[in-house]
C-alpha cells in the first residue's frame, strides 16, 4: 500500500464526520495555488452569475463573491461540505447574494439558461457520466455561458501511487484529449487548455495541473 492516510483521503469523494471535517479543512488551504493559477485564465464580470459544482469548504464561493456584485451559487453531493459552505458564507447568504444547496451534478434544481459561468474544482473525478453531467451543466447555462474545470491531476501511465488512488476512491482522471472530447461530446465549443508543471497538494510529488475553459 502506497496511500498514507487512506482513511482520510477515502473522504475525498464525499466528506463526512470528523475526518471528513479534517479533508475539507487541508483542501481549503492546499487548493488555494490551483485556484489562483487556474483562476488567472478566467475572465469573470462584475454581473456574471456563478455556480460553483462541488463547492466543498466555500472557499471559491467567497472569492467569487468579491470578484461579481451579481448573485454567487455553489452545490455540493456532501451534506457535510454545504455546511461547512453555508458557515464560511453565511453574511453573504443572508443577504440574498449567495445560495448554496446539496444535489447531485447529474440532477441541479436550476432553470435552464440561468448562470454565465459554472466552475468545478477538483471534482470532474467523481461525476457519476462525466459526458451526460457536462450536458445538464449545459442545460443550466446561459447562451455562450462559460464551464471551467480545474484539475490538480494528469493521468500518469508509471504512477502506481496514482493507481491506487483511482481504486480508491473509484475516480476517473482525465487527460488533456479526455477533457477536450468529453467537453466537445457534450456540446461545447471553443474548448482552451492550459496545463502547469507543480506539485500534489497533498504528497508534495511533482504533478501537472490543467484547467479547461469551454463555452456554450
């Protein structure tokens, strides 16, 4: 076993109870380059609509609050994640300029045709049909809406640390043609990839980011 810390990294995939309370905290802090970075390709209006998949601490919704006057959403399958979520936003909330709700990317409550951009943050592993959920989440976009993916991980043929983490936590990591053909299958257009050399936020190894933007 290569895994260290398998029961905590097992969370991953749907935050609960204490451990999952310790994951949620770790990727608040070890996600803010990826964030950073990624964020730099993505060109975000003070009246864009933002859903954020998988929103996890709340961490993105919060930056996302400061960078539109518009309203700011975020979804999350833990229930455990929209807690921690609702707590980090709660003025916002309170509000009315944020919303934050537990569902499934396969199923959202939104009307068609309701946000201009939907980010998803280390998440796209899980998705139950990686191609049918980009459909819904074109379903609730608007015309020329915007989808930007960002992912801490590349699929490496030798990296048998990377296997173990794909049984796991049964994920799918996907590759730049993956990202490009799934999002095209889906039907997205103008599909733009950039990649970094880094490190996993967690092992510390070298590894290589990819964020993906696609429109509408």
């Amino acid at each position: 076993m290569i895994i260290e810390n398998s029961n905590l990294l097992i969370n991953a995939r749907n935050p609960q109870g204490e451990l999952g309370d310790k994951l949620i905290d770790q990727m608040n802090i070890n996600h803010e380059g990826l964030a950073k970075w990624s964020l730099s390709h993505l060109k975000i209006l003070k009246e864009d609509i933002i859903l954020d998949i998988g929103c996890g601490g709340g961490v993105n919704i919060k930056r996302f609050l400061k960078m539109t006057e518009n309203k700011v959403y975020g979804i999350d399958y833990s229930e455990l994640a929209v807690e921690r979520s609702v707590k980090l936003n709660q003025s916002s909330i309170d509000v009315g300029r944020c919303e934050i709700i537990q569902c499934s990317v396969s199923d959202m409550p939104f009307k068609d045709n309701s946000f201009d951009i939907i980010t998803a943050f280390e998440t796209v592993y899980f998705w139950p049909d990686f191609v049918n959920d980009l459909k819904e989440v074109l379903r609730v976009l608007k015309p020329d809406g915007i989808i930007f993916i960002a992912n801490e991980a590349l699929p490496k043929e030798d990296d048998n640390r990377q296997k173990e983490l794909i049984e796991l936590l049964d994920m799918n990591i996907y590759s730049k043609d993956e990202l490009i053909e799934s999002l095209r299958n889906a039907g997205f257009s103008d599909v733009t990839t950039y990649v970094k050399e880094s490190k996993d936020s967690f092992t510390g190894e070298d590894a290589d980011w990819i964020c993906a933007i696609a429109k509408k």
